[in-house]
C-alpha cells in the first residue's frame, strides 16, 4: 500500500 | 500537509533554535548530549538521502536542510568550537550510544519496508529517532537539576513526536490507503519514552520549582 506513497514526511 | 504535521515539525524546528540560542546566547553546552546530537545528525543523514534524487516540495527541501545543516553545526560547535566545548561535561554523557546504533541497524535489516538500500536506511533512521533522546536524558537524571533552555529543548522536541502521532491518526482516517507502521509505532516508542520526562516537567511547572528529576 505504502509503495505508491513517497515518503512525504520529515 | 495538515496542521498537526506542520505543527510538529514547527516545534521541531523550535526545539532546535532553542537548542542553538542556549549555546550561543551562553557560549555552553553543559548538560547538552554530545552522543544524543550525534545520532540525530546521523538520524537525519540516513533518512534525507532521497534530497538530491525526490523533489517533493520547496518545504521539503528547505526542512531537510535545515536539519541536516543544523544538527551538524550543533555537534561540530560541541566538539571543535574553543569555547563551547570545554563546557561539554563529558564525563556525564556516558551512555554507550554505539549499541543503539547496533541495535537499531539490525533491526533495520530485518523490518522494512522493502529491502533496499534506501529503505533499509529509511527504517534505521526511524528507529534510531525513537531512541536518540536516550543518551540526553539519562544525563539529565544523572546531573540532577535542568537548566531552563534544557529543558524547555526536550519538552519542544517531546512535542513534536505527540504532534506526528495527531497527524498519523488525521491522515489514516483521511486518507484511503495510508498506512506507515514503520513510522507510527517507532514513533509511539519515542512519545512514550518522553513521558516521565513531561510528567515532572509538568509538575516543576505547577509548583513553579526548578525541574528535578529523580536520580
């Protein structure tokens, strides 16, 4: 699920 | 972006100008941990590695350098600065902060999210930060009493991980697919090893004394 989402957070 | 994660990373960036006044504005850094500067200069070294290859914002960028840039002059000025760092009580700052490095790479290798160079990083960084306070805490106990700026530096960095955790809750029930385990429960480890910490700040507070905490 997490792969499609850049790692958007600090 | 929603208010609680930018609340965080505001008190994040509170808590290092805050850190950064103290040792200039008094030229010390006693009661500072060298070790826990360190490993958040490591923390951010190994997560930001995606600055140069993913532009995600101008927010992004300009967030990740000044953390980058900052916990690297803090332990810089802790270990070659000629004034600063004769006030680093070294001899209080014991805490063998190379096993946590140790521990939390292994367990890096082994829960990831997915077995990559930068991933494997990624986790190690994630979980070095849950337990990077460690070492500036257990010098707190020992050196007894904290110093106003001190403090008030653990209890903004101690924010900044309860504001994440609004802003995981936020964001699972906002957002279809986000999940972050990696993240969330790493982050839950490091609020939960503030609380002490924020109890008796809590109560030196309420009663107005000099914050102790108990040896």
């Amino acid at each position: 699920a997490l792969n499609g989402q850049t790692k958007d957070e600090l | 972006m929603n208010i609680f994660r930018l609340a965080g990373d505001m008190t994040h960036l509170i808590s290092i100008l805050v850190l950064l006044l103290k040792i200039y504005a008094t030229k010390s850094c006693s009661g500072i941990s060298l070790k826990t500067q360190e490993l958040y200069a490591l923390v951010f070294l190994t997560r930001y590695l995606d600055l140069l290859t993913d532009f995600i914002s101008i927010y992004n960028t300009v967030m990740k350098l000044v953390f980058i840039g900052s916990s690297l002059a803090i332990v810089w000025c802790m270990r070659r600065h000629r004034v600063v760092r004769r006030s680093y009580d070294k001899e209080l700052d014991t805490f063998r902060h190379y096993f946590l490095i140790a521990a939390t790479f292994a367990l890096a290798v082994l829960v990831y999210e997915k077995f990559t160079f930068r991933e494997i990083l990624w986790a190690f960084s994630i979980y070095l930060e849950a337990v990077a306070i460690l070492p500036q805490l257990v010098m707190l106990q020992r050196s007894g009493n904290v110093d106003n700026l001190t403090g008030k530096y653990v209890f903004f960095l101690g924010a900044y991980r309860a504001f994440y955790i609004l802003n995981w809750i936020y964001r699972y029930f906002t957002e279809a697919r986000f999940t972050r385990w990696i993240a969330c429960v790493s982050g839950l480890v490091q609020t939960a090893l503030y609380a002490d910490f924020f109890y008796y700040y809590f109560i030196s507070w309420k009663n107005n004394a000099k914050l102790k905490l108990p040896a």
